[in-house]
C-alpha cells in the first residue's frame, strides 16, 4: 500500500489540488432584487410591489407545489432525482439533434445546469459555457439536497416578459397562488421558460397548447394522471395576457419596507375577502 503510495505520490498531488479546486468552485447565488408581497395565512395576494428593475419576481418558494412539481420535472428534466447534476444520455441526445437539425434545437441542460446558467445571466450559449455549466452544476450537486436545487429552478426561471419564477407566473397569468393551480394551468406554466419569448401567453397559443398537450398526454403516459383527468386538462383554456397583481393593501405594503421588509413575503391576519368589500 504504502510503495503504491509512493509511486505514484505526484498524481495523487494532482488529484488532491484538483479536487481542492473544484470544491472551491462557487455555489450558485442570486443577488436580483424581489418584490415586497403582502399575503394573508392562506397564501393569498394582497399587495405587492415591483422590484427596482421592473421584474415580477417573487422571494424564493418554500416548496413546489406538486402539480407544478410534476410538470416542470417531466418536462424539463425527467432523471432529475436520479442523475449528479448533468444527464450523459440527455446530452448525447441532444447533440445527434442537432447534428440531424444543422443548428442547435435542444442544449440536454439539467435542471441543475439551468439553476448554474440562469445564476450566471448573460453567458453565451456555446460549447465551453455549456462545459463550465456542467462542472458548476456537479459542484450544485454537493453543495445542495436535490428539493432545495428543484425550488431554485422554480423560483428563478423566466416565465415571459418580465415575469421571474412560478409564484409570480402564478399570479400572473393565473390570479391565485401555486397550489391552486390545476393540472391544466401547471402544465402550462411549466412550458414556458423553455422558450418564454417563444410562447409568451397571448402571442403564439397553437405552439404553447402543442407543448402543454405534449406534456399532459407524457404525464398520462407515465401514470400521472388518468385518461379522463388529461383530456379535462386539455379542455382548459390556455392563459392569455398577464393579469395586474392585486393592491389591496398599499398603506400596510409601505409600513412594511418602512420597517425593513422590502423585498420580503409577510404573511398577515388580514381576510382577503373582507378586505376587498372594503375598498
């Protein structure tokens, strides 16, 4: 053991420092401002305020809600909860794709490439950023629980125009919170940060409803949801353009970044329905 050791002590050097650096890589980090939101115990919107640089862009979620859950992970990355953080099988998919196309069509990203690419904003989308995607995205991996690196995706990923992450699409597009979202609605959502200038709601509805039936008939498919539960989902109508977020309480929305909790989510005693008699 200890000859072996010696033999060969200058790659186990090596590997030590390369090891060294790659724990030393940055964890991903977002620093982009959110909106101030208001809501009361039910999880529902009271008032909310658009961040400095014009973005609907809610505080991180707590938890995805499971309808979302399931149609974000089969559309975007099957093997999440299977794979280290990149998908050998995906990439070489991906890459014969694109040879047959002649252009690029599909990048076999991760989720956890995509939490590593949207952190890292503006890089261009070539062979040597993909590859520092995927090393960024195996040291993800190590840093985080698979949940945690799920809700960064779903609290940072584009959803068109200026809406960020699936609590502000949520209410968007949708007026109600996550959790009330139905199969329907949450298959819808979970297209669109695939190619949110694409499918913008309102402007492209015959390729939005291909990818939302495409991704509704994947989760009958792989028993997700029954024959009849897809086909009412189908008959759902598709959103259209963003609605205006709620502003029920703008003097309590003051009192709170007053009081040091810009760009938080408070959770108030407020009723929501009393409160909107009122005003």
């Amino acid at each position: 053991m200890w000859r072996w050791i010696a033999r060969h002590k200058y790659l186990l050097i090596a590997l030590a420092f390369v090891g060294i650096g790659f724990l030393s890589l940055p964890v991903v980090h977002f620093d982009d401002p959110t909106n101030t939101i208001l809501e009361n115990g039910n999880g529902e919107l009271l008032s909310a305020r658009i961040t400095a640089d014009g973005q609907w862009r809610f505080p991180d979620c707590d938890s995805v809600p499971v309808r979302v859950a399931q149609s974000i992970r089969y559309f975007e990355d099957e093997y999440f909860y299977k794979h280290p953080g990149i998908n050998p099988v995906s990439l070489t998919k991906a890459l014969f794709r694109n040879i047959r196309e002649g252009r690029i069509v599909s990048g076999g990203s991760t989720i956890s490439m995509q939490v590593v690419r949207l952190s890292r904003k503006g890089k261009a989308r070539t062979v040597p950023q993909k590859i520092i995607e995927m090393v960024l995205a195996l040291r993800l991996e190590l840093s985080l629980k698979k949940d945690e690196i799920f809700k960064l995706y779903a609290s940072h990923a584009p959803f068109g125009g200026n809406v960020v992450g699936i609590d502000a699409a949520s209410w968007r597009y949708y007026s109600r919170p996550a959790f009330k979202l139905s199969w329907g609605e949450a298959a819808a959502l979970a297209v669109l940060p695939n190619a949110p200038a694409l499918i913008f709601p309102g402007r492209n509805p015959d390729v939005l409803l291909s990818k939302r039936d495409g991704l509704l008939d994947k989760l009958q498919e792989k028993g997700i949801l029954d024959a009849v539960d897809c086909e009412l989902a189908k008959m759902e109508p598709l959103p259209g353009l963003p609605h205006s977020l709620p502003q029920m309480t703008p003097h309590l929305l003051d009192r709170a970044e007053k009081e040091g909790l810009g760009g938080s989510r408070v959770v108030t005693s407020i009723d929501r329905n009393l409160q909107e008699r009122l005003i």
